[in-house]
C-alpha cells in the first residue's frame, strides 16, 4: 500500500496551486494524506476527486466550510497500521512522550503546522511524521512531501521529498 503525505497546502496564499510532481502521486497512492492548513476548498475537493482514500483533518488555518467538512483528529486503518491525522502537536521538546500519551492507540501520527519535516519514533514505537509544505517553505531550504509504504500492519520506505523552487 503507497502512502502520500502533505500537510499545509495553504492554497492560493502560499502557492497558486499543487506542485505538478507532487499531483503526479496522487493517482499512484493507494491513500493521500492531508494533516491540514488547506485555506480553501479546492484543494480538498481536487484531492477528494483523484484519491482513492484522502485521510484528512482541519488545521487551525482553516475556516468555518473546511472545519465542517474535515475532523481535527483524522483515523485510519491501513492494512492493519493504526494512523492517524492531527494538524498541531505542540512544541518540538517532549513531542514523542506528549503524542505517546495522547494517542497509546496508534502507530504512526502525521502532523503538520511547523512545516518542518520530522520523522522520530517516541519510546512507545509510535512514529511521527511531518511532510513539512509542499508550498511554502518558510525557514527550510526545500518545499517537501512525503511518501511512504505499509505492508502486513507496519511502516516501510518512508521517503521525504524536496521539490524544485517554484519559478
């Protein structure tokens, strides 16, 4: 199963639209992945359209039409993976226990909200994923996304991507 991961799209402000390179994945994932900070409806209906499974959840940039459409807290299971979906975990120091603590029912937590990409496992073995911003970088060097894969209920491959300064 091919996972894609985002998070913090904030379209149109950051960017006028999706990378191409990250739309290309969308058809090749089994289940897209959105941790939040959409800004508008169209991203989430361009990814409802092409996705097999969109997993999705509101983030704190989100108004009222998203935050009826999408939950705060988003669960999943993939193939026996327990996942699940939060825009905002906080401050980075004590994330891994603080996320432990609140979600001991999980594998593996995509979040969003820094758009900085991250990829730790607390001591529990729930892993944490941010993909960072496919469209707005703020202080890294690289507009990212993530993929990754799962089989027989555990996380393989995952694989952080930069892409190209938009033009």
């Amino acid at each position: 199963m091919h996972l894609l991961l985002m998070s913090d799209t904030h379209l149109p402000k950051r960017a006028k639209a999706l990378p191409a390179a990250l739309l290309a994945e969308v058809p090749r994932a089994d289940v897209v992945v959105h941790a939040g900070d959409w800004v508008d409806e169209a991203t989430l209906d361009l990814l409802q359209d092409r996705s097999r499974l969109l997993v999705a959840v509101h983030g704190n940039n989100d108004g009222p039409a998203l935050r009826s459409r999408l939950p705060e807290i988003a669960r999943a299971e993939l193939d026996g993976l327990r996942l699940g979906v939060v825009h905002e975990t906080g401050p980075a120091q004590g994330r891994e226990r603080r996320c432990a603590e609140r979600f001991p029912d999980l594998d593996v937590l995509v979040f969003g909200h820094s758009h900085i990409p991250w990829d730790t496992t607390a001591e529990t073995g729930l892993r944490l994923l941010n993909p960072g911003s496919p469209t707005d970088r703020r202080r890294q060097p690289h507009c990212t996304y993530m993929t990754a894969t799962v089989a027989d209920g555990r996380l393989a491959e995952v694989r952080l991507h930069r892409l190209p300064p938009r033009t």
